[in-house]
C-alpha cells in the first residue's frame, strides 16, 4: 500500500520534503502536493509488479472533506 492516509502524510512529508509547506490532507485544497506525493511513491515501487487503486482515508477511516456533490466541482 502506498501513503494514502492523513498519519503518513503528517509523518512522513516533512521528512521527504523539508523545504515544502505540506498543506492539509484534503484533496479539495491540495490536489498539487498530494499528487506529487502519490507520484514520489509510485516511482519508489518502480520495480514492484503492481496495480494501485487510488483513495483516499480521513482521520480514523473518517470521509474526506471535499465537494458536496459533482456538480460543485470546478
């Protein structure tokens, strides 16, 4: 499993990147740095025969903040 829970980010981000501002775990609001960080993953496991699903875990399995609906959506 790659990072796809609001503990790894806050515990690992700063560590891989520590001259970058996180920002919230919320895909809403920080789409750039999130995706940045799903992609550092993937190209770690390079080598690894595998399939990623893609999701996304609030704290304690809660929902995620984000859009009402996809008809607010940008």
């Amino acid at each position: 499993m790659l990072r796809n829970n609001v503990d790894e980010w806050s515990n690992n981000f700063s560590k891989e990147y520590p001259d970058v501002i996180r920002g919230d775990w919320n895909w809403k609001t920080n789409p750039y740095q999130i995706t940045r960080y799903w992609e550092d993953r993937v190209k770690e496991s390079k080598n690894n025969d595998a399939i990623y699903t893609l999701g996304m875990r609030g704290i304690h399995d809660s929902g995620m903040p984000g859009y009402k609906s996809n008809m607010v959506r940008p």
